[in-house]
C-alpha cells in the first residue's frame, strides 16, 4: 500500500499529461509518416506491391481529434440500437459538449461514422475510487484532481457519410461497425453537419444550427438552419409551408419573434402551382398568409426591424429575408359592442355575414348539451330559410342590390314559421322552443352582419396572392372571439375542399393560415360547431398539398391543441417550455425532453420531416419591427 501511495504521489495528473503527450506527438508522426490513420499503406509513396493509396475524406483537421473509440468496452450497431463510446483526450474535455456532432473514419479510407454525443461520463483510471480510504490518503497528499478520472462520451450513430467525386457527401443507414481505437473528430464541416442530419441547403431560415445554445462555427461562420420549400422549377418534396408548422413555446420564451422571422421568409416571391378549379388552367401563383393576430402584434411586419449593425451583411449572406413587408393590409373584425383596436398601421373593416351559415348550421352550434334531435331541428331551420330566401331572392350571390341573408331576418323567420317549419320537418314544441334558445343569442347578433367590408366581398383583397393579411382579435373575447376566428377559419377550409359554390379567390390561391394561439381555437372540440371545423381542418391537414393550404400554429399550451392535426403536423418547433407540458407532448423527441424547460430566449429544437431533430439558435434580432 505505501508503493501505491508513493507512487500516486508523483502527481498522477502530471504522468497522464506526460503520456498522452507522447501519444499525441507519436500520432503526428505516425500521421506524417504514413497516413492519417497511421496505418503503413496509407503513405505517401503507397505500398510495395503497387498498390495505390486509398483516398481518404478531407478531415476537419487533426486539432479536432479529441479522442478514440473505446475498444475496452463493447461496440456494436444493431437495427434496434447501437453503442459506440469514446475516449476523450484530456485537452478537449472542456471543449466537448452533450449534443456535439462528430465523425469516425472507416478503414476503407473512403467513409465516416457520423454521430452525435448522446451522453458524459466520467470513470476513475485505477481500480481505487473515491470510495475507498487509499483514494483518500491518497487525495490528502497529492491533491488529485480530474486528471484521475477517464472523460468517456456515448455517442449515438446519425448515419454513414461516403464522399463523393465532387467534394459533397452522400449518406446512408448505419451498418457497419468502427473500428477499436479509431480515432474520433468533432464535425466542423457543413457538408459533413448538412449530410449526416439532413438538413436543406436552402429555404426557409429557422435559426442556426446549436449545441448547448451556442450556435455551430465552422470556419468562424454559423451553419444556417433551413425548412425545405421548393417553388416551382424547383427541386424537393412537398413544400414544408404545405406540410403545416407547430411553433410553441411558454411565455418569455421569444415565440412571436421567432414566429415573425419564420413567417418573413415565406413572403419571398416564391410561386406555387395551382390548378383552377373551373377550367383545370394550372397557374402560378405567389403565397398568401392570414395571420390572426390576439395581441396586436404582428400588424409591425409591415415596417422594418432595428437590426444591430453587421448583421445584415449575415443576413444577406445566408439568404435570409429581412425588411418590412410590402404588401401588408390588417383586417379588422367588424363586431357590435367591442371597442376596435388602436393600430398605427391603417386597417379596413371585415364583417362576417349570415350567409356563411349556409351550408354551415354548426356554427349556430356552440354548445355541447343539445341532443342530436336538437340539433337536427336547427339543421332543418336553416336550411328552409335558405331555400326560401333563394325562392325569393334569385340572384342575390351575383346581384347584391336584391338583398342578403341576415341574421335577424332569420330568427324573424323562425318566430313566424314556426308552426309551418314543425310540420314540415316535424318538429316537436319542445324540440322547437329548443331551437329558439340557442338561435337567438347575443355573439350571433353581435357577430354577423356588424357592418362593412363582407367577407365574400373583399375576398379578392383579403386572399390576395403576395399578401399578409392580417386579422387583429385583441377586442374580441369569449364566444364572440371564437365565433369571428372559427367563422373564417371555416370559410377557407370549406372554400379549398369543396367543389360547389367556392370562392375562386380562396380555391385558386395557394394560403397559409397561421393562427396565435392555435388551442383556443383547433383544441379537442367540446362544442359542436368546434368539432364542424376541427373535423374539416383534419381532412386539409392531411392533403395541404392538394390543397394548397398549410397551416402555422402558434401556442404556449400545444398539449391541448386537437391529437390528430398535432399527429399531421411535419415542422415542430420547440421552444422552452414547462415541464408538465413537455412530458405531454409526445412529438418532443425524446432526447431534448429534460433540456427543454431549461431552454433560453430563442433556443429551440426544430423537427422537420427527414431531417434529424436539432437544436437551433433563433436571431437575436427580429427581421421586421417587433
């Protein structure tokens, strides 16, 4: 025991450092000497039996090596799970960080491993650890430190990248396992980083591509994060506006920034393809976003951000857009007894008229206590007044001087065919006082035909092609807010997938609904006329390229947000959130789930399809005024 004790006590640290000293140099030599590796046939002068020497991917550089792979514990990839861990060097503990990406090569000299740090381990280097009386008689003497432990970094394999003739990288599943003590570097390379995760080398910028909340360098620059959204002429999958976006994130988090920034880049001129309905004529037309606005806030797009000075120069670098937006007009929903908001910006008015009911009963419907023969009653209601209306009004869609559907006219309709409309569709007294109650009340008065601006009316300005329109509701609260957002939600929606009196100016125009926040108004419906547009907006969700329309749900409670849109949403984007929250969510990937609550202003995880799930960095500066 005391030749362990005096042998400790030459300061074990100093001996680590002095052998891996000599590894290090040994390595450098073996590298010049023979080959990157250090094996004989990759030299310069080949091998004696003429073969030529194997060509081996471009590294980031040997400063980079920051360890081995462990051949003292086991290594296997499997297709359920793999295991691959790492030795790191002692001068790169402090730089390696949990979510780091890196590469291992092959012995084929012509592919790489590439993984991430899954997790950080320390492991003592003698048999005595910091449970035992030597380690501490040892400790007094020699004032260890972590010198006596061994950093070991689990990684999880991403993919196997190949380099191909033209400097770029293919990738492909991982089914081969790396060697013992092949050397492990840390990826510093975009096309390597790009490749291995997946990720477009243009679209739309969502952030810079993080680990640990410091955003990636490779060559003193960051590495751009992008959504996929090929135009037409382009080349790609469907384009990620019409696979639908989630954006959540809790109060103080950055969401409405971070949601301004993504938004801006999608008002870029890009074209999408349209055919029109009527004639089978394929178009091409620019995106237009209606974006419902709670807060008032989203009206400042239209003028441009104070960004700090130099970032520009980044900005244009990377393709990123910046800058008011041009085309933007605010809408304001036209409601009795509401006082309309304050806004800088001018704004025309929007009202929702009766005539939208047609067709649509269940947005007479926001209860959940009726009973189906209720319900079937008001149905039968509405549609005789309709009927009746058109008898009597022919032309009226075309000819608006002939009058219109309103809805006082219709509960004076009610009250004096009362006893006709009971025989006509046999209809109880009870069943039919029923009705009557729920017709007649205060956010249907207050809502429908409130004033100018009639949303069939100004269709053409509201769904222009190249616009934001934007649609305040901070003045609107209760029934009244969801009767406005839902009335218009289903407008759209209905005006895209149906084939009978549609709205060309919605049908033919490719749309982006983006809705603050969404679980007010797209939750597990509780009421009838929520679950008539929750229903419509799963059958678009699923086509939205059909359709043309996608969805940008934005919201600090996703957890309430309807299961089966949420299962159809292709681009989540996490920002920091709760705990409870987080643990139910099923779409967090499992790997940022504990580090999420702990996120910062502008950090999040981004999960778009075929794209690993990453952390990315936001801007720190909003792109329009915000």
């Amino acid at each position: 025991m005391d030749y362990e004790v005096s042998y400790m006590d030459d300061t074990l640290d100093e001996r680590i450092d002095e052998v891996l000293d000599e590894a290090n140099e040994d390595s450098a030599k073996g590298e010049t000497k023979n080959g990157p590796t250090g094996d004989p046939s990759e030299s310069d002068s080949g091998t004696d039996d003429g073969i030529p020497e194997r060509h081996v991917p471009s590294s980031t550089g040997a400063e980079d090596t920051i360890g081995h792979v462990l051949a003292s514990e086991e290594i296997h990839v499997s297709r359920t799970d793999h295991q691959v861990n790492a030795f790191v060097r002692t001068n790169h503990r402090d730089e390696l960080r949990l979510g780091a990406y890196v590469q291992i090569p092959y012995p084929d000299g012509e592919s790489e491993l590439f993984a991430v740090t899954d997790r950080l381990r320390y492991e003592p280097y003698t048999k005595f650890d910091d449970k035992t009386d030597t380690h501490n008689r040892i400790n007094s003497q020699a004032a260890l430190d972590e010198a006596e432990y061994v950093l070991v970094a689990e990684l999880d394999p991403l993919s196997i990248l190949q380099q191909s003739q033209n400097e770029s990288f293919e990738q492909s599943v991982v089914d081969r396992v790396p060697k013992p003590n092949a050397s492990v570097q840390l990826t510093r390379d975009e096309a390597r980083l790009r490749t291995g995760l997946g990720i477009p080398s243009n679209g739309v910028f969502a952030g810079w591509l993080s680990v640990g909340g410091d955003p990636v360098e490779v060559d003193g620059q960051h590495v751009p994060y992008y959504l996929s959204n090929p135009g037409v002429g382009d080349d790609g999958d469907a384009p990620a506006v019409f696979r639908h976006t989630l954006v959540a994130g809790s109060t103080g988090k950055g969401k409405t920034q971070f949601t301004k920034n993504v938004l801006r880049q999608y008002v870029d001129g890009t074209r999408y393809r349209v055919e029109a309905h009527d004639s089978g004529e394929v178009r091409q037309k620019q995106l237009n976003v209606i974006l419902f606005d709670p807060e008032n806030e989203y009206a400042q797009m239209a003028d441009d951000g104070k960004l700090r000075d130099g970032i520009r120069d980044r900005l244009m670098q990377h393709r990123i857009k910046y800058g008011g937006i041009d085309d933007l007009e605010v809408f304001v929903p036209n409601v009795s007894e509401t006082q309309p908001p304050q806004l800088e910006q001018g704004s025309k008015e929007l009202t929702i008229p009766f005539e939208i009911v047609q067709g649509r009963p269940q947005l007479l419907m926001p209860f959940d206590d009726s009973s189906a023969v209720t319900r079937g009653a008001l149905t039968d209601c509405v549609s005789s007044y309709f009927n009746e209306f058109e008898r009597d009004s022919d032309g009226w869609e075309t000819d608006r001087s002939v009058g219109r559907p309103r809805y006082r006219d219709f509960i004076d309709y009610v009250d004096n065919e009362e006893d006709d409309l009971a025989d006509e569709h046999e209809i109880g007294s009870n069943t039919m006082s029923a009705v009557k109650r729920r017709v007649d009340r205060p956010e249907f008065e207050a809502v429908f035909d409130g004033g100018t601006g009639l949303l069939p009316e100004i269709s053409n300005e509201l769904f222009r092609e190249g616009r934001v329109s934007v649609i305040p509701t901070s003045h609107l609260r209760g029934r009244k807010d969801t009767l406005t957002v839902l009335s218009i939600l289903s407008y759209v929606i209905d005006n895209k997938i149906q084939d009978f009196r549609v709205d060309p100016e919605v049908r033919n125009t490719p749309i982006l609904l983006a809705v603050d926040e969404a679980h007010s108004y797209v939750s597990s419906p509780d009421t009838t006329q929520e679950e008539y547009v929750v229903e419509r907006a799963h059958r678009t969700v699923k086509q939205g390229r059909k359709y043309q329309l996608g969805l940008c749900l934005v919201t600090q409670n996703p957890q309430d947000i309807d299961d089966d849109i949420l299962t159809q949403i292709n681009t989540n984007i996490f920002l920091g959130m709760k705990s409870r929250v987080v643990n139910n969510l099923p779409s967090v990937p499992k790997q940022f789930q504990q580090d999420l609550p702990t996120f910062d202003r502008g950090q999040a995880v981004v999960q778009a399809p075929d794209v690993e799930p990453v952390e990315v960095r936001g801007l720190s500066d909003c792109v329009t005024r915000h």
